[in-house]
C-alpha cells in the first residue's frame, strides 16, 4: 500500500513535469491566454467568489 502524499508532494511533482519539459508550462510560456478570458468567464459561468476560498485559477 502506498503513502499519503503530503502537502509538499504536490509542488515536488509539478517541479518534476516542469522539469521534464511539462507541455502545459512550454504552452503558457508561448500563448497569452489573457484575451480569452473573458469568453473563458462567460461560458464557464463560474461562481462569483463571494463564499470565499480560494478559486481554481487567478480571477477573484
């Protein structure tokens, strides 16, 4: 039976990918998403932030 993973393990990982040469990281590095954004916001229809948290990506 393997472990928990702990919370550190989570950044271990992503540096593993990044490092590996991550497509996601590559494709950020060379796409401004900023411009689709708010066609991304409008048809995700996401909640508007106001019970607090934390999102999933950087739009509160």
């Amino acid at each position: 039976m393997g472990r928990q993973e702990g919370f550190w393990d989570y950044e271990k990982h992503l540096a593993r990918l990044t490092k590996g040469g991550d497509p996601l990281v590559t494709l950020a590095q060379v796409v401004d998403f900023e411009p689709f954004r708010y066609r991304l916001e409008k048809a995700l229809k996401r909640s508007d932030c106001s019970k607090g948290g934390r999102s999933a990506y950087a739009r509160c």
